[in-house]
C-alpha cells in the first residue's frame, strides 16, 4: 500500500493463497496481485523487490532476482525511507516482544506520539503512509534485519543471542550474530545501542566491531549505567524493586532496564516510568498466569520454543514445577537447563507425537515422566502429580506442528483445557 501511495506500479506474488480481505484491499487500492504461483518473468522486471523476512535467499525465485542484480529489501526498510519519526528498533533471540510493548507501552502512557510496528502492532509501511507519529517502537527480528541495507533506528535494542534458526544460518553461529548485529550497521555518534552484556555473544560482536552510536550497556552482574542486583533495578540516578512490577525472572529484568532506558533516552520522567511498569500488560503466552485450581497455579509459557526460553522460565520460579514440553523439536540441547530441570522439576509431561528427545534426555533425572499428544489429558495428568503451592508450567522448547497450528494455538488450547479442568473440578466440589 505505501508503494502505491507513494507512485509505484506494484504486483504483490504469492506462491501461498491470499486471503479474502488482503485481497479486497488489494482490488480497493487497484494493485495486481497473484497466488498460488511466482511469475518468473512479471517478477524479474521489477526494479525493486519487498520481500517477506519468512522467503529465504535460498528460494529459487530470490536467487534468481539477486542473479539479476534486482534490489530486495524488507518492509522497515523500505518503509524507513519515508518517516521522519524516530525509531527504537528492538532485537534479540528472546525477549523482543515483551520489551518492544513494554517501550511502547512506557512511552504511550507518558503522553507520547508513538506507533507500535515490526512483529507486533501494525506494518510500518502502512502506518508511514500518513505518517503521523513522532516515534515507532519496532520489534524486528533476525529474518527483517537480513533484508536492511540503510536502516538507522535512532535507539537500537539487542537483549540476547543464542543458537536459533540455525538451518536459515547455515548452522554457523557467526552467521546469525552478523544477522542481529545489522540493527546497528548504520548507527551514528547521535544514535544510541543499548545491550545486554552478559551475553557472551553479544560482548564479543560488541569487541569485534566498530560501533559509532552511543553505547548503554545493561548487566546483571556489573554496576554499570543500568543494572540489577538484589531485586532492584538501577538506573540514572534511581532505583526500581522488580516486585514493584509486573514481570518475574531475570531475563524480564533485562527487557526492563533495556525498555526503561529507551525510555530515559527520550525523556520519559522518572514517575511515569514507574506508574507504567505498574500498568503494563505483556502479551499472550509469555508466562501468562492463568488461573489456580486447587492452589496450584497454571501458567502458559507456549512461546517458549527453544531451549534458551524454557530456561529463563525455569529460573523465574521458586516453587516445586510439573512441567509440560515437547512438540517439533528444532536441535535443542537439552543439557543447557539440566541443572535447572534437576533442581525444579518434579514431573515432566512430555506433549507431542515424538517425545523421544526429551525422554531420553530427562527419563534419569526427573522422578514423575508421562507422555501425551492430547492437551487435555496433559493438563489433567499435571494436577494429578501437582500438590498444592505448586506450579504448572506450559514452557515447551519446542516448536507447536505437530499438534497445533502455532504456539499461539497451543496456548490457547492449554488455556481452555485448564479452565474446563477448573469448570469440573469446581463442580465436584459443589457436588461434595
């Protein structure tokens, strides 16, 4: 749509199926369009191709448009191009959504001009189109950076980066950090990066490279310019309690200080911060309370698809745990959170068609290990083994096919079984 605003002759591929509404918009704003098919010869005359972050370079038809030397970017970049707004760009393996909102959301409620765009919110290239706000706060992961060439977000975010995606990578680690390290490619003295030093991968890309913006490391471990030590955040000049907030764990600890200091850099005043770090909502399926039956606790972690996920999860909790994970496994490395899992997990519920991986990974370590590939009879079997004051985590580890659309799928079928579970149990005791 801002390429035909903006005087393009456009002609949207799809090799997949289109959907009804995308294409009333389409036929709304009279651009051509195709599904089903790449057409070779209409695509190669283009001067310029928007590709979708999801279409590797390895795609016979991209290999064949870079072959011919034809341009292809990404939608942020290419919507950059036609904003004067300020951008804080926020990347990482983990964390990226619930800090994106949480930046958001701070900014948002001090009275700011702001528009929320990348992987949440709504596309960039349609919000510039009119161009309306003062700032954007911008989740853009790995697969978008990729497809950058000039893209030069005023605050640039990297909270973490650990093994992921690693087939789009050629299974080589450098590959992905250049990948996230591209956020800050242009960064100049009147830019700002912001990062978690404590990532080993990070702290080396940070020594490899030569970065001009304004750097803000945030840490766990060193008394820095933001910092966190005995449950307290430390930033210029004050500090916040985390049970002052509405986040749990170490690593929402870095999304805050990382999400506040964005904010610092804006002006955002002190008290503001505080009452939106009160208010804050984060989304579905990132540690999502959602309710207690018999006093145990349910809690939907079904965005936790790798490993490195499952262990901050882990680590976010004190009570005994019976865990549910499994589904399409992605390479993990099990022994990453063995110490955890020993420490905390009392029961495993293995859920998906093959649990083999994770049987053979935990089946000496954990006293209690079921198998399932029906949600319900997961959550069924977790009250079973739970007692009370303990916890019940949904933090699979593993991608959702097999059984579920997407994690959000998963996620929400987890929910609806445990309120149903919740409905029963209720009325047996009405019943007692």
């Amino acid at each position: 749509m801002l390429a035909k605003a903006k005087g393009f002759d456009v002609f949207v591929s799809d090799y997949g199926s289109i959907t009804d509404t995308y294409k009333a918009e389409l036929e709304e704003a009279n651009i051509a369009y195709e599904e089903g098919k790449h057409s070779k010869a209409k695509i190669l005359e283009s001067q310029i191709i928007i590709k979708s972050p999801g279409i590797p370079e390895t795609a016979a038809i991209v290999k064949k448009a870079i072959d011919s030397d034809i341009r292809i970017v990404d939608e942020l970049e290419f919507a950059t191009h036609y904003t004067s707004a300020n951008i804080i760009a926020i990347t990482g393996t983990n964390g990226k959504t619930t800090t994106t909102l949480l930046t958001y959301h701070l900014l948002k409620s001090a009275g700011y001009n702001v528009g929320l765009a990348g992987n949440v919110g709504h596309s960039l290239a349609k919000q510039v189109i009119d161009d309306q706000y003062d700032y954007y706060v911008v989740e853009i992961s790995s697969f978008q950076l990729d497809g950058t060439l000039t893209f030069k977000p005023f605050i640039s975010v990297l909270l973490n980066i650990t093994p992921d995606h690693m087939d789009r990578y050629e299974y080589k680690i450098e590959n992905y950090v250049n990948s996230k390290f591209r956020i800050v490619q242009n960064a100049g003295a009147n830019d700002h990066f912001i990062y978690y030093s404590g990532n080993q991968l990070i702290a080396g890309g940070v020594s490899a490279r030569n970065i001009e913006a304004q750097m803000h490391k945030v840490s766990l471990a060193d008394e820095t310019e933001v910092y966190a030590d005995n449950g307290l955040m430390h930033f210029d000049g004050f500090s916040i309690s985390q049970s002052d907030t509405v986040l749990r764990g170490s690593h929402n600890a870095i999304n805050m200080m990382a999400a506040v200091k964005a904010a610092l850099l804006v002006d955002v005043p002190e008290e503001s911060i505080r009452s939106g770090l009160k208010t804050f909502k984060n989304a579905p399926h990132r540690l999502e309370y959602v309710t207690s039956i018999n006093n145990v606790d349910f809690i939907n972690d079904s965005k936790a698809t790798n490993v490195d996920a499952v262990g901050y999860a882990l680590e976010s909790f004190s009570e005994p745990l019976v865990w549910i994970a499994g589904g399409v496994d992605k390479g993990n490395d099990y022994d990453l959170i063995m110490e955890s899992v020993n420490k905390k997990v009392k029961t495993l519920v293995c859920l998906g068609k093959d649990n083999s991986k994770l049987r053979e990974a935990f089946h000496n370590e954990i006293v209690n290990l079921l198998e399932t590939d029906n949600i319900k009879d997961a959550v069924k079997s977790s009250l079973e083994y739970a007692q009370a004051h303990d916890v019940v985590l949904l933090s699979p580890a593993c991608a959702s096919f097999d059984l579920f659309n997407n994690y959000e799928d998963r996620g929400d079928q987890f929910k609806a079984a445990v309120w149903e579970l919740k409905k029963e149990f209720e009325n047996k005791e009405a019943l007692s």
